[in-house]
C-alpha cells in the first residue's frame, strides 16, 4: 500500500472552519466576558462602589443610554464583520494555495517527464526546471518533494568510466552526457545550501544521497543545517568530490558503509559542529580522502568498524573539540592514515578493539589535551604506529588488554604530563613499543600483569621520574628502562 504524501495528505484534509454560527456565539461571550471583566476590574479600582440612587431618569441620562445601545449595536456589527472578513480571508487563501499547487503539480508533472528523455540536454532542462520548482514551491512538503526527485536521479544506476567497453566512442559520450547532467544536480544542491537563511535555501531538508555513485562533484563551502544528509552506502570511485569548507551544522550526516575505491574526497577545513557524524563500516580502499583542517566540535564522530585498506586518509592538523571520537574495531591495514599535527581536547577518543595489522597510522606531533585516548583491546599485528613527538598533557592513555605480537608502537619523543599510561594485562609477544626519547612529568605508567614474551619495551633515555608498575618483581627480559627509575625503586 502506498504511503501518502504531505502534500496529498493536505489536499484530502482541505481547509477546516468552524462553523459560523458557532463562532459568533463564542465570540460574542468571549467580548462581554472580557468587557464586563475590564468594566469591574476599573470601577473597583476608581472606588466606585455605591452609586446615589435617583427617583427618576433625566434627559441625560437617557440619551447616554441611547448612545451606549447604539454602541453596542455597532461593536456587535462590527464583531460580525471581522469574523466574516476573516474567514473569506482564509477561504482565499486556501484558494489562492490550491491553485499554486495545481499549476506547481503541472510544471512537476512536465519537469519530471523531462528527466527520463534520451537527449542529454532536456535532461538538463528538466533540473534546472524542478529546481526553480523547488525555489517556488508554496509549502516546505512541495520543496522537500522537488528535492527528492533530484537525489533520485543521482541514485539511478549509473556505471562508473572504469567500466565502460575499450573504444566504444558511442558509450563513452553517453557516459559523459550523463555525468553532466548528474555534476549539474551536484552543484545546484551546493548553490542552494550556501545561501544560508535566505528564502531559496534548501538548508533543513533531508537530502537522500544513499548509494550514489560519484565520480566528481562540488560541494564546496555548502553548508548542511539541521535535516540529515545521507550518504549510506554512496561509491566515490574517481574524480574529484569536493567539500572544503564545508559546515554541518547540527543534525546527522550518515555516511555508513561509504566505499572510497580512487580519487579524491577532499573535506579540507570542512565544521562539523555538534549533531552526529557516522562513518560506521565505512571502506577507504584506494584514492585520497583529505580530512585536512577539519573541525569536529561536540556530538559523535562514529569511525567505528571502518576499513583502512588502501589509500591515504589523512587527518593532518584536524580538530577534535569535546565530544567523542570512534574508532572501535576499525581496521587499519594498508598504506597511511595519518592524523599529524592534529588536537584532540577533552572528550574521548576510542580505538577499542581496533586491528592495526599492516600501512602506517600517524600520529605525528599531535596534541591530547585533557581526552581519554582508549586502545583496549587493540589488536598490534603489522605496519607501524607512530606517536613521535606527540602531546598528552592531562587524560589517560589505556591499552588494557591489547596484544603487540608484531609490528612497532614508536612514542618516540613524546611528552606526557599527568594522567596514566596503562598497559594493564597487555601481552607482549613480537615486535617493538618503543618510549625513546619520551618525558614524563607527574604521570604513572603501568604494566600490572602484562605479560612480556619476546617483544621489546624501550624507554632508552627517556626522562622525567614518575612511578611504574611493572607486572613481577624481578627484571623482565625485553623490558628496558631508565636508570633513574631503577633507583626509584622498580626492578
């Protein structure tokens, strides 16, 4: 059974009135009640309470009285005008909306049947027809309606250049023709969600991008206000999509199970400033995914069970302002990720459960102000992890539970100012966590019931005298430490 629009909802329903006989009455009570109550209300405040009683009534008087029906004569005719003059008020304008909606249901009607013609430039006539559509539409539901009809278009199947037959001329132009019309869609939604509060923005709306695919497109500097932007399951497999500076603003942008197999997706000093990003299972399997300069402020970033196979995604210099960071059980296992120079202040940032078993993951010089950062349960088979030169003043630095039985965990140079470093029941069976060179002020790390087995625990000259919580007390092989630990009294 289909489900009725907004739209066909209101034109069932139509415009509902009292009836007229009824409102009068209670128009009529509601005057006298609130005359009589301000005609008490003064004579009990100018302390009239007893009034000199007369034999008879004077002329005065009674054209006085005369006057007052008369009076009330014309305040009741006029009461029964305004009630009457808003009701034809509302009737035409009820009529007024009909007709818009006829003539906008026709111009629909034609727009649409425009977009599924062969010639590629009646297509294009068709977007551009349901976007002045959309511009002009009488209600919210009509825009929403026109809007929808555009990312439809965009999620019709579509075959990317990689997979078009070797020389075939024919297919190739239709491909083209067809990417430019759908990059055409692209930059009219970007046109209008950049004009803000302004009557033709379509910011607020739900935009219904799942599975498209993207070969190119601009988005640059739009700016995503409230509504959702739904990117679930959309393929960016080449060319370049652009979304620096970008702004969402509040409520949810979902790019759960996103797929980015080549190109460039480039969300260079895009904001996204409270509400939820999902990125949940997301794949980055090839290609450029820049997250450069972006600001996270409040609400989730939700990286959780997020595929790094292939490619680069980098979060160089990147803001991570309260609120959480998710990396629970994502999967880290080819070329870079790398979150250099980037600030995570206060908040949590979790890499629960997370694999790192083959590329680089990058924290270089990054800054952990004040946030928890949780590797329990990390999994460290392959590839390097490099926090070289990196920051952590306050917060706590956990890898309870996590196994190194491969690959380097490098804290090469790294500061940590308070908090606890704790490797609590991690095992360590191959490979190398390397602290040279790292300074701790006032900070604690533990080791309670690790287990060492064959990997290499440095802190060479490392410095600063803070306490240590081995797991034995007799010294443990592959387990190196300062000096002026040793005379603090750990083994």
């Amino acid at each position: 059974m289909t489900t009725p629009t907004p739209r066909r909802r209101a034109e069932r329903r139509g415009l509902r009135l009292w009836n007229v006989g009824l409102v009068l009455v209670l128009a009529f009570t509601a005057a006298v009640l609130t005359a009589g109550f301000v005609f008490y209300t003064g004579w009990d405040l100018l302390g009239a309470r007893e009034l000199q009683q007369q034999p008879k009534i004077d002329s005065k008087t009674l054209f006085d009285l005369v006057k007052l029906s008369f009076g009330v004569v014309a305040g009741a005719g006029a009461l029964v005008a305004l009630v009457v003059a808003y009701r034809r008020q509302r009737v035409d304008e009820d009529g007024a909306l009909r007709d818009a909606t006829r003539l906008h249901t026709e111009r629909f009607t034609t727009a649409v049947s425009q977009l599924g013609d062969d010639s590629a430039a009646v297509r294009l006539g068709g977007v551009h027809a349901l976007a002045g559509l959309a511009d002009d539409a009488p209600t919210r539901e009509l825009r929403q309606t026109c809007v929808d009809v555009l990312c439809a278009y965009l999620r019709l199947p579509y075959a990317a250049e990689a997979d078009l037959p070797v020389g075939d001329t024919a297919a190739r132009h239709a491909y083209l023709s067809l990417r430019e019309v759908r990059h055409t869609v692209i930059r009219l939604v970007r046109d209008h969600l950049r004009l803000s509060d302004q009557p033709h923005s379509w910011g607020g709306l739900h935009l219904d991008f799942t599975g498209v695919v993207f070969d190119g497109g601009d988005f640059s500097n739009a700016e995503f206000a409230g509504g959702t932007v739904d990117l679930s399951q959309a393929v960016f497999s080449g060319g370049r999509v652009d979304f620096t500076g970008t702004r969402f603003r509040g409520g949810t942008v979902d790019f759960t199970g996103v797929h980015v197999s080549g190109g460039t997706v480039d969300f260079t000093g895009a904001v996204f400033s409270a509400g939820v990003v999902d990125l949940t299972r997301a794949r980055f399997s090839g290609g450029l995914t820049d997250f450069t300069g972006v600001t996270f402020s409040g609400g989730l970033t939700d990286f959780s069970k997020v595929k790094f196979a292939g490619g680069m995604v980098l979060f160089n210099e990147a803001r991570f302002s309260g609120g959480a960071v998710d990396f629970s059980e994502a999967g880290f296992s080819g070329d870079l990720v790398s979150f250099a120079e980037s600030a995570f202040s206060s908040g949590t940032v979790r890499f629960t459960r997370a694999k790192f078993s083959g590329g680089t993951v990058d924290f270089l010089h990054a800054a952990f102000l004040g946030a928890d950062v949780d590797f329990a349960g990390t999994t460290f088979s392959a590839g390097t992890v490099s926090f070289a030169e990196a920051r952590f003043f306050g917060g706590d630095v956990a890898f309870t539970l996590a196994r190194f039985f491969g690959g380097t965990v490098d804290f090469t140079g790294v500061q940590f100012s308070g908090g606890v470093v704790d490797f609590t029941e991690a095992s360590f069976s191959r490979g190398r966590v390397g602290f040279t060179g790292a300074m701790f002020s006032n900070s604690t790390v533990g080791f309670t019931r690790a287990r060492l087995s064959g990997a290499t625990v440095d802190f060479d000259r490392a410095s600063g005298r803070c306490p240590i919580d081995l797991p034995r007390s007799r010294p443990v092989p592959g387990l190196t430490l300062p000096d002026v630990w040793r005379t603090a009294g750990s083994p």
